[in-house]
C-alpha cells in the first residue's frame, strides 16, 4: 500500500465515510443487502458475527484527525469495470460523500481486463488505482477458501499478489494469514471450529480495513403460479432455473 492509505485510520475513516445504504438504494436499486466481510450471505463461511461499518462523517472526520489528515486534504483513484452498470451507478455517491471528509476522488471507467492488468502493475505508480470497485462471487460453494483466501491472503514479496493475482489491496497480514491456514485445516472434519477461526480472521480483516465490504447482490425472479419446485442455488447465481426441479403445479 501507499501513502495515504497505508494508515489504518485512513482506511477505517473512508470505510466509516462509505454511504452503505445509498449505494445499495440507489446503485443496486433496493436489491442487496450491506455485507459482513468478504463473505456473501448464504455460503460458507458467513457469519453475521462479523462486524460492519456504519456511515459516520464525523467519525470519519475523527479518524482523518487522528491519522494526522485533519481536512483530508488527498486525491483517490477510483476505477470501475465499465462494464458493470451498477457500478457506474454507485460510483459518484462514493467521490461525493469523500468529498464531506476532504478526500477529492477522481473516478475512471475501466474495462475489467484493464482494471485487473493495471493492479498487477506496479501500486506504487502515479497511475495506479487507489480504490478498485470489485464484484467478486465466490467459484464454489466454500468462500473461505475462496474470496478469504484470493483476495485478502498476502504472497511472501511485495506487493504480496498471491497465486491467484487477486491480493489488489497489497495488505499483507501475518495473523489473518495463519488464521485462514488453520480454519481451512479444520473445514472438512470440524466445521464449527472452522467457521469460528473464519470469523475471527474477517473481523480482523474489518478492523484492518483493506477493503470497504458494501452489499452482497439479491436476484429477483418471476415465477408462474401453474410452476412448483423453484429453488435458488446461492453457489450458482447466474443460472436462472435448474429445469429438472421444476413440475407443474398440483
């Protein structure tokens, strides 16, 4: 990380300043729900355990104080897949309410690939991107070994990209990276000490504040009333109907 965002205070300042409740009325339209950590609700290992910021300026504006930024008085990169029409929506509420801390954001739509080859670039690049919109789901049913460990857990050099390259905020954490090892160790034959060790490693990580973590995304579906036997399937989102399951209504 680089200046100013590797202070802590300054990452839990822009987390408090995060307009949660306006991103997801007004970017997701109403459908989402603000997230605990990195863990979508529904998949292993979510737990509502695992605290959350609240929008707070003024302790925001506290936490700037403390970090020796009284005012802000700093310029952010953000990026956005241009892609992702929700993220287009929601990103100017963000550089808005920065801007009632003295944070100016500077906003850039990106295309995905563009984004991600920039991030594995050099971070300490006067073009490198401070704030990397991500929507992120995990690739099987286990988020843990997932999104915990792809996006958060550090390789051994700087700028700490793991194997998967998916390290983008280069937070390197020694303690969450033994806590993530030890509940993976344990998922398959201990599954609530697993998940105990998984929440004590993402309330370290809130506390670290790598990432602001906004919504976990909600998907509307219509279903006739002649039509029985829908489930959704968290662990596959984008498939909109297994059709084997559906049957005519009795």
């Amino acid at each position: 990380m680089k200046a100013p965002l590797d202070n802590v205070k300054v990452r839990q300042a822009l987390s408090y300043a995060m307009p949660y409740e306006d991103i997801i009325a007004l970017g997701a339209n109403g459908r989402g729900t603000q997230s605990h950590g990195p863990v979508p609700a529904g998949v292993f290992p979510y737990s509502e355990d695992v605290n959350q910021y609240t929008y707070d300026i003024e302790k925001a504006k506290e936490l700037l104080k403390e970090a020796g930024y009284e005012g802000g008085g700093f310029s952010l990169k953000l990026t956005y897949a241009s892609e992702n029409s929700t993220e287009e929506t929601f990103a100017p509420l963000i550089k808005d309410s920065f801007a009632q801390i003295g944070v100016d954001v500077t906003i850039e739509a990106l295309e995905f690939t563009q984004q991600w080859e920039l991030a594995k670039a050099d971070p300490t690049s006067a073009d490198a991107q401070d704030i990397f919109l991500l929507l992120y789901w995990p690739t099987y049913s286990d988020a843990g070994a997932d999104n915990m460990w792809s996006m958060f857990y550090a390789g051994a050099e700087a700028p700490y990209l793991n194997a998967t390259k998916f390290n983008l905020s280069y937070w390197k954490n020694d303690q969450y990276n033994a806590l993530v090892d030890e509940a993976g160790g344990l998922s398959g034959t201990d599954t609530a000490a697993s998940l105990a060790k998984y929440t004590e490693a993402q309330n370290l990580l809130v506390e670290e504040a790598p990432a602001a973590f906004l919504f976990d995304t909600m998907v509307a579906f219509v279903n006739p009333n002649h039509v029985e036997g829908f489930k959704y399937n968290l662990n596959y989102p984008d498939v909109r109907y297994w059709f084997y399951e559906l049957r005519p209504a009795k």
